[in-house]
C-alpha cells in the first residue's frame, strides 16, 4: 500500500487516463510542430552547438530550457504574449530533443549546463536570463551556480528540486514505461493536470512528448534527474530565484516538501502558484506563464 501510494504521489498509477486511452492512442505517431510564424529562422543543432530559436530583438537576453516529456513545441502558446520588442529570448533544445533532435551525447547534468552556455557563448550571449520547466529545472539550477556572473534571473516552472527526483526501483520503471507505452505517458500526463481535461488536450500533449526527444535521450535524461542533485554552493547562489508550482500537479511538484528543499537551498526564494495550470502551465494557462516570465525579468 506504501508503494503504489508513492506512485499515486508521482502521477504512475493504473488508476488515471484509463478511459480515455483510445482516444490518445490513435495519435502517438502525430507530429507536434510548431507552425512557420512562430519560430523565426529556428537553427537544427550543429558541431557542439544546440538547435535553438531567437525569438524578438529587444535589449534584454534570456534563455527558455524544457522539459522531458517536450522540447520547444511546449512554449509556442507563450510566444504571442512576449514583447519582442523589449525581450531576446533564445529558446533551446537540449541533446537528443526538437532542433537537437539528431546530437547525441551522455546526457548528464554537467553535459547539459555546458552545452547551454557553450550554445550562449556562440550566440554572443553574455548576461542573461534564466528560465526552465521540470528536468531543465535543475540544469538551470547547476548554470546560475556554476556561471553566476552570467545569470541575471532565474525562473523556474514546476522545477525538479535541487534534491533531484528520487525514485525507487518500481517508480523508475513506471518511469522507463512512460517512454515506451503510449497508455503510461497518458496516466503521467493527465495526473499531473489533475485529470482535468479531455481527450483532446491529451492527444496534443501526447503528440508533443511522441515528437519531443529521442528514445535515447529520454531515457538518458531520466537517468540523469532521478541521480543528480544540486547541493554545493547553493547559498552562495547570487540571481534572484522565482519558482513557480501549478495547484494542479502531483504533489511532488508543488508540495511542502519541494518548497522545504528549495528554501533550504536556496534562502532567498520566492515562489507563486498559478491555480488554474498543472505541471505544464505553459501550455494551459501562456498568458500568465509570459506575464510571470516578464515580470521577474524586468525585477532581475
């Protein structure tokens, strides 16, 4: 009873999405892509630079980071709502997702973080801003600790905490099924939206996990979240840190116990929840998500 009740806390049970599966079955080979207009001259991954995409080119910088279950294709209802005018925001997608789709690697943290700044350095990005979803969460963590004379702000949605995602043998392959099985990805979806929404909204993120990232390096990534952490120098961390929880996620991602562990990290903190979004508030609710994102870039 323990142990389901742990997986019911990670969004892994049997019990969640059952009914609609054969509405978001049909659909696990659908691309999701983002369309023409929304991703100005998008560059695919070259030598050790990452696929990514400069959107607006006002004075301020900032760097967009993903999640596992979605590259870039997750931000794009964001991008209406960003002043291009003001903003440059470089969206990136990290070894073996989206524009990256085709590079390869070990997929580690370290592997990550230097990926991002090697990518900024290339780009002529000295100073910027910070923002991540879930896995990239702790990639952006590692970065404003490891660079912080580069990082002006960091915002993170729904964050891996600085503690990792620590997951015994069963929930690890809960976890693994979530890449293999369409039915497993829908329960992890759909409970970390508080089994809210119906079946078209899971056929669009499902189609958007399916078109994400390779096999390879979700399973790398997966590794790499459930066996790192952030724990040297978090107090000496210098940007200011916004951390922002859906009230509709498992409670992993929004519960005292991640509030604890990133205050104790990290003593100047703040955070904000969005009541009306889960663990992909980008997606349900973009409006406030760039209002959050310009507003802490503005205060950083």
């Amino acid at each position: 009873m323990q142990r389901r009740n742990v997986l019911k806390g990670l969004g892994l049970t049997a019990t969640t999405a059952m009914a609609m599966a054969p509405a978001f079955a049909q659909s696990a080979g659908t691309a999701a892509t983002a369309s023409p207009s929304a991703w100005p001259s998008p560059q695919l991954a070259a030598g050790a630079r990452l696929g990514h995409c400069r959107v607006g080119n006002g004075p301020i910088a900032g760097v967009v980071l993903h999640e596992w279950l979605g590259d870039h294709v997750n931000w794009e209802q964001v991008l209406p709502y960003l002043d291009p005018t003001r903003h440059s925001f470089v969206f990136m997608d990290l070894r073996g997702y989206g524009w990256s789709r085709g590079m390869s690697g070990a997929y580690t943290l370290d592997e990550a973080v230097a990926d991002v700044l090697r990518t900024a350095d290339e780009l002529a990005i000295t100073r910027f801003h910070l923002v991540g979803h879930s896995m990239s969460g702790l990639v952006a963590q590692k970065i404003a600790l490891q660079a912080p004379g580069r990082i002006q702000s960091v915002t993170l949605f729904s964050p891996v905490p600085p503690t990792g995602f620590r997951a015994d043998e069963t929930a690890l392959k809960a976890l693994n099924a979530v890449i293999d099985e369409d039915e497993a990805a829908g329960r992890a979806i759909t409970a970390r939206t508080s089994s809210r929404y119906g079946a078209g909204w899971l056929r669009r993120k499902l189609a958007i996990a399916r078109a994400a990232g390779t096999v390879e390096a979700m399973r790398g990534y997966l590794r790499m979240f459930t066996t790192s952490a952030v724990t040297d120098g978090t107090h000496g961390l210098t940007a200011p840190l916004h951390v922002v929880t859906g009230a509709l996620d498992i409670p992993f991602y929004r519960g005292e116990p991640l509030r604890n562990a990133f205050s104790l990290a990290y003593p100047s903190v703040t955070f904000e929840t969005i009541d009306d979004a889960g663990h992909y508030s980008m997606l349900e609710t973009p409006v406030r998500v760039a209002s959050i994102i310009e507003k802490q870039v503005a205060a950083g």
